[in-house]
C-alpha cells in the first residue's frame, strides 16, 4: 500500500512542490546586500590550465583558459548553493554532482507540459529542425567498373555523346550494364541516395539539373549517368507529424534557458574575484 502511495501523481507532485519551495525559501533567506565573495585564485587557475594540458598536450588560449575559469565559477556558485539547501547530506560531497542536483532541479521547475500554440510556434521558429528533406526522381545509365576496367573513361566518353540528344525515355538498359539496384529511383532523400550510391553521388545529384542526362558521376559500382524528372522540395511537416521530436527538443530548450536563469540569479549573489596569473596569461596568448 505504502508502494502504491508513493506513485501516486498527486504526492509526487507535492513532495516536489516542498523541496522547490524550501530550496527558494533557503536561497531567498540568504540574500545579503552585500554578496558573497568567491574568489579563483592564481594558482587554482594555474591548476585548471595545467589539467588542460595534460589532457590535450598544449596550453589553453585564452578564450579557453576564460572558458575553464568561467566553468570553475560556475560549480563554485552551484556548490555552494546546493550545499546551503540541503542538497549534499545523501550523497559524497562532490563539488560537480551538487551541481547536477541544481540543475535537475532547474530541469523540474521548467518542467510543465506545453500548450498546442507553443509547440507550433517552436516549431515555426525553427523549422530547419524538422524539415523534410528534397526528394528526387531520376533514372540511369550504368557502367560497371568491373566490366569496364581500363576502357571506362573512354567509354563513358561515347556514352556522353549519345546521350547528349537524348530524352528520358532513352533506354538505359541497352545502352549501359544492369545495375542490381535497378535503373528507377522514386522520391528518394539525400539520405537514401547516400546509403545506396554513396556520399559523394548524393551531394554531385544535389547539384544535377532537372529534364536532361548529367554525367559521368561516379560511385563505388562505376560510372552513372543521370536523368533528373522530379525534385520535390522539403517542407516543414505539420506538428501532429513530429510532434515527439518538437516536444523533446521544446523540452531541451526550455530546460537550458531555465538553468540559465537559475545560475544567473545565483550568481549575481557572489562577487567573483579572479586572480589571473600574468606569466601564465602570456603563455596562453602565445598557445593560441
């Protein structure tokens, strides 16, 4: 019975409610109108950037030693916090996994379900992400590289001037070899060209005109010749089609940007003192 209370939604919900107000309770209580001091000393910074080189066999730029201090600052601010509310006592106190704790929470507080309306307008407002890709048509004329080795380029020359006045109903098992794949591909994606032709004859039919023969674009089979008939464009889907993928990537968002503010006011309680070391800021210029 005890289990059963205990995935109960409501109590859930409760128990959650409890723990973010007593950890703004706590975060509130302690607002001073002079703020906390966390200071990142010269040798903590040396540290940082002497792990930095360990680990990639140089020293950090600049802009990436500012990256490690900011980075530094940001768990000291975390940490702190996290400790004041409670959030160390059932776990080793490690400075990185309180601030796990207080992002989770910053996860939970952006946790409501979305409205229709703002999920089409995430979607809307970035379209590229779920966009479909172009499809295309075509057909080919194959020659196997097998079949062909050593008079390829020559032949692919000659086919080149008999498709030269070609249409599209040009015959392409008569004028080339079988292909095991067939000689008609309908409405197929970038990828599903890549997967049967390979990278670089996806990205070359990216770029082939429409209504006349292209060629010799190779793949790893031989040469191709390719007639283009239909380019269908992508388009944004609607959102009960991807609503998952909006919901999922809504979620992400919402969840970053709530983190965000949460560190921001937090931060803003601490007066940051960074103690560059002079001969170690050179070092870094000249790394770049």
């Amino acid at each position: 019975m005890i289990r059963a209370l205990l995935r109960e939604p409501l109590l859930q919900f409760v128990v959650l409610s409890a723990a973010l107000f007593g950890l703004f309770h706590v975060v509130d209580s302690n607002k001073s109108d002079t703020p906390a001091r966390i200071v990142i000393s010269s040798t903590r910074i040396a540290n940082l950037a002497d792990g930095f080189a360990r680990t990639w066999q140089r020293q950090p730029s600049r802009e990436e030693l500012q990256g490690l201090v900011d980075d530094d600052v940001r768990d000291e601010v975390f940490y702190r916090e996290g400790r004041t509310a409670g959030l160390d006592r059932d776990d080793v106190i490690i400075r990185r996994r309180v601030r796990q704790k207080m992002e989770f929470l910053a996860e939970d507080i952006s946790a409501p379900d979305p409205t229709d309306a703002q999920l089409a307008a995430f979607l809307a407002s970035n379209a590229a992400r779920f966009a479909t890709d172009e499809r295309l048509s075509f057909h080919h004329v194959f020659l196997s590289a097998t079949r062909h080795a050593g008079t390829i380029d020559r032949d692919s020359r000659r086919l080149a001037d008999v498709l030269a006045d070609a249409g599209a109903d040009a015959e392409a098992r008569s004028l080339g070899d079988p292909f095991l794949l067939g000689d008609e591909f309908h409405a197929v994606s970038q990828n599903e060209i890549a997967s049967l032709f390979g990278d670089g004859f996806a990205k070359r039919l990216t770029t082939t005109a429409q209504g006349r023969w292209q060629g010799p674009i190779p793949s790893s089979f031989g040469q191709h010749f390719v007639y283009v008939s239909e380019r269908m464009p992508g388009s944004v889907p609607p959102l009960d089609a991807v609503r998952p993928a909006v919901l999922r990537e809504w979620a992400n968002a919402r969840r970053l940007e709530a983190e965000r503010k949460l560190y921001e006011t937090l931060r803003a309680r601490y007066d940051i003192v960074v103690e560059m070391p002079k001969a170690r800021s050179a070092q870094a210029e000249t790394g770049q």
